[in-house]
C-alpha cells in the first residue's frame, strides 16, 4: 500500500517500560513468563496501531529482537485490518477518500535504528536503550551518544568543586528524517529517573539508604540530588548537540522521556532560554554607570539569537491552540503530569514565517495510566507506566515557506 503524496505526517514517543523477550531477568527478580510477554507483545501492538504514527521513539528497550517481534506483530494487524475495512478494487467506491484515512501502512522492519545501552550488564543488572522506527526511512547512519570523547566537568564558583560525567546513564539517539523535502533531524532520549543514586560501599551487598528499616532521610535526599545533577548534566549535553543542528540550518525534533515536566530545570536546559521582552531596559554586561543600557538595536539581536535557538512544547502549542489543558503522560503517588515531550524547534513554530510545517492537534493515549497506590495498578506490570503522545504536523509547500 503506497500513501498519498506527503503532506500530513506525525511523530510519537512511547515509553514501553522494559521491553524484553521471556524469561529473562532485566531487574533483579523481574523478569516475562511467556504469557506475560505475549500480553504485553499484543498490547504495544495494539497501542502501535492506535498511534499509527510515522516516527516512533521508543524508550526502555532491552532488546531490538523484541522490538522487532513486536513490529511484526502490528504490521500483522496492520493488514488484517486493512484487508477488512478497506475495499478492493472490484468495488467502485474503493477510491473514496474515507478509505485512505482508514488504512494503516505497516512499517518497513528496515527502517528501525536501536541505540544499546553501554551500561548493561549481566541478568538482574540490565539497562535499558533506545530505538527510533520511521516510515519514511532515515539519511545518513544513526547517530548514537553515551560515552562522552572528553569527560564533562562541571565547575562550581562561590564554594568550589565540580561535576564531572564521563557517560550518560542512557544512551541519546540522533537520527536524520526525510519528510517530503525536507530532513528532519530527531533526537530521542530518556534522561535520568528521579529515583535517588546511592553509593554502596565496597564490600557489602546494598547502599545503607537502601535499608528503608534504618531509614535515612538526610542520605536518601543527597541521592535524589545526584539523580537531579546526573538528569541535568545529561540535558546540557543533549542541547549542545541540539543547538549544533539549529546553527547547521537543519529543524530539529527532540522527544522521550524527560523524567521531569516542561518546566524543570532539566527541561528548560534542554529547550534554551525564554527571552526578555525588551533588553533595553536591562543594565549591560559592562556597565559602568546607572545609565549603560542595551540599545534598543541590541535588543532586537540578543532576542533573535535566543529564539533562533529555541525549543517548544508540542503539548503546549497545543494546549495554546485548543484551549485544553488536560494532558499528563504519568502517574504515581497522586500526581498526574506530563514527563514526556516533544520539543520542537522553530522550523514547526506557528509565529515563525518561515516555518516549514503546522503543527495541527497532538494526542495522547493514557487512559491506562494508574494511580501507583490504585487496586488496578498491577496491570501496569505489563502496561506501559507512561502514556504515549504524537503531534500531528502538516508541512508547508515551499511556496508557503518563502512567502
């Protein structure tokens, strides 16, 4: 089955919580029976076909071989429901317009880039990586960073000391996009959990703040700040890479699991900063009296530069657009939000003249997100533990855009 000439196209994350084959340990003592595996292989399937996204980022995926099982599986379906709803051509409606929405393209199993994770190890030790499926295939060779070529330090001031990273907990996945003229460069990634980093000691089977019967609250909150400096060393990172790509002139799409809101810290490091809306209020760098201003020329460049750079919420163009605010990708403890993106650069922005495409609704499939402390939370065993979100873009002719 071939599309119509492109012009609508749309671009999910989903976060699949530990993808991998039966029987075998990913966490200590977690691990598929067959059955469980088949129930949650027949629910992505499912969830795959309820998206029918063209570009997919997954998250947690211990294994492409699953991965791959589970693509069959919804290319599977994918005919079955076409060979059910779409007539042949024996019938004379069967070039209806209705009947092209219907279809459901399978994807192409040649078109999936797997990034592995550099820190898995042993059963019970894995880690989890990351993959990218497009129907529109990909330019160039996938692009995989975890491992950094120069340790990154951090220093601090006013006190002293450093961060240093040599390697992201998980790995960043770049990818470059044919979508109609254009290439699209799309990273995805799944930061640092909140979940606190504790350092056993050499010797011993467990970090003491792991023993929640000697409960330490002052060393439990040092490794939830750990977490937060890991999350948010690994965000630089990803916008370094970001912001090299906007300078190249290429648009830029960033999606995963943030494991923080739109605005953490971590999140706005990766999007960039929101400009003032005039600078020429504002005392210079190098002031030297009350009067040393930035002229108001200097305003208009210092406000290009920032938003030349910038990234935006999928969700909240959205929300901007249809006045709804009712979107959360995660739930536990009681607190419902959204800790998936999509961030797109100014190539997609609505007030960018020369956009190269209009974002027209984005949705989010979570009806499945439970309460952690809910009777039916069990079933996010299986289930994923996040919703999946896509936006939905339409690109602009290039007349449009040179207007």
């Amino acid at each position: 089955m071939t599309k119509p000439e492109l012009t609508d196209f749309t671009l999910a994350s989903f976060n699949v919580k530990n993808l991998i084959g039966p029987d075998q340990e990913y966490y200590q003592f977690q691990s598929y029976t067959p059955e469980e595996y088949a129930w949650k292989r027949d629910w992505m399937a499912d969830q795959m076909l309820s998206l029918d996204a063209d570009v997919i980022g997954f998250q947690e995926i211990f294994e492409e071989s699953a991965l791959r099982d589970v693509i069959r599986e919804a290319n599977l379906r994918a005919d079955e429901l076409n060979k059910t709803t779409i007539p042949d051509r024996s019938k004379r409606y069967h070039r209806k317009a209705i009947f092209r929405k219907l279809a459901v393209e399978p994807w192409d199993m040649r078109h999936v880039a797997f990034a592995p994770n550099v820190n898995d190890g042993t059963p019970g030790h894995r880690r989890p990586g990351l993959a990218v499926l497009s129907r529109f295939g990909f330019v160039g060779t996938p692009e995989v960073v975890q491992e950094l070529p120069e340790p990154l330090s951090i220093p601090f001031t006013e006190g002293g000391g450093h961060f240093t990273l040599t390697r992201l907990s998980r790995p960043i996945l770049k990818v470059r996009i044919p979508v109609g003229d254009q290439v699209i460069t799309l990273f995805n990634c799944h930061l640092k959990s909140k979940l606190g980093e504790f350092i056993r000691p050499e010797g011993t089977d467990f970090a003491p703040e792991q023993d929640l019967t000697n409960y330490d609250p002052v060393s439990r909150a040092l490794g939830s700040a750990r977490a937060a400096m890991r999350r948010m060393a690994e965000a630089w990172v990803l916008r370094k890479l970001v912001v090299e790509e906007i300078n190249a002139g290429n648009p830029v799409v960033v999606l995963g699991d943030f494991n923080d809101g739109e605005h953490a810290v971590s999140s706005e490091i990766i999007s960039g900063e929101v400009p003032f809306k005039n600078y020429a209020w504002m005392l210079r760098h190098d002031a030297k009296t009350p009067r040393d201003r930035y002229s108001e020329a200097e305003s208009v460049k210092i406000t290009e530069e920032i938003d030349a750079v910038r990234l935006h919420s999928a969700e909240k163009l959205f929300v901007r657009k249809s006045l709804r605010d009712m979107v959360y990708t995660a739930s536990f403890g009681g607190v419902f939000e959204s800790i998936d993106q999509i961030f797109l650069s100014r190539a997609f922005h609505p007030d960018y003249e020369n956009r190269i495409a209009d974002m027209t609704y984005f949705s989010v499939l979570n009806d499945h997100i439970t309460d952690g402390s809910h009777p039916e939370a069990p079933y996010n065993k299986l289930a994923s533990d996040h919703g999946q979100i896509m936006a939905h873009l339409t690109l602009r002719s290039g007349k449009a855009r040179a207007k």
